[in-house]
C-alpha cells in the first residue's frame, strides 16, 4: 500500500484543529472542516445524492481522538458526532484537497443561504441526537 501515514497527529490547544505531518510538511485542519466533510452516513448519506449540508458547525471542537486498526482514526466532536472513521487516504486527501475542499463548502453554504454559526436549534439537536447518522432508520449499520 501507498497511503501515506502521518507521522504525527496532534490535537492542537483549543482543541480546534488536529495537526497531521507528512514527510516534516505540517498540515493543521480545523475541527469545523473535519466535522463538515465526515466520512459518516450523517454527512454522505446513505447513496450518492444524499449527502447533508453540515450547517452550525463554525464552534465545534475535538472531544476525542482514537485510532481504529492500523487504518483510521475516530474522532469525536463536541456536537457529540462521533461516527465517521477517516481512514489514511481520507486524511491525506483532507490535508492536501483544504483550500479547494473549503471553498467548496463555502460556496454550497452561501446558494443554500446557511450558516456557519450554530442556531438554538443546531446546539438543541446536538444535545438530543439519538440515531447517529441522523436518518433513524438505517437499521444501525451506519454507526
């Protein structure tokens, strides 16, 4: 295999990014550029043309970090999102793809007329979420 490994991954003070090192190259994400592109259900959907804007997210942090296998890392958000596993190749992608995977966000959150900022309503549901993926009705297969 060819997927590159960090060679570091370290939550930064704050909690509001995870550094990842590359061959020396540091690369910072942001909690609220993890949460927004998680691998989960919740943010992909369950089929192609199901993924779910992720609005509300410009104050979430990192709660946790653990490393699945030898292939992943779990993160846990402090919207109590917890259910996406990014892989190797999903970081790398994430570190090397910000600039154009951000402004892409940006640009969907603005035709969506969104926002960024939680609503009394995005901190409500993070209090109560049940089903992890959102749907509540995937069986639970997709946690």
């Amino acid at each position: 295999m060819n997927t590159p490994i960090p060679e570091e991954i370290r939550l930064q003070h704050g909690r509001s990014a995870l550094t990842l090192v590359y061959d020396g190259v540091h690369k910072s994400l942001p909690a609220e550029f993890l949460r927004v592109y998680s691998p989960s259900a919740e943010v992909r959907g369950h089929a192609l043309g199901q993924e779910v804007l992720q609005t509300g997210k410009a104050e979430v942090t990192i709660r946790g970090l653990e490393p699945v296998g030898q292939y992943a890392l779990k993160i846990t958000f402090s919207d109590g999102h917890n259910s996406g596993l990014y892989d190797w190749a999903y970081l790398h992608k994430l570190a090397y793809e910000y600039d154009g995977l951000w402004a892409d966000y940006l640009r969907r959150m603005e035709a969506a007329g969104a926002s960024r900022i939680p609503t009394a309503a995005d901190l409500l549901q993070a209090k109560t979420a049940g089903h992890s993926c959102g749907s509540g009705g995937c069986g639970g297969g997709c946690h």
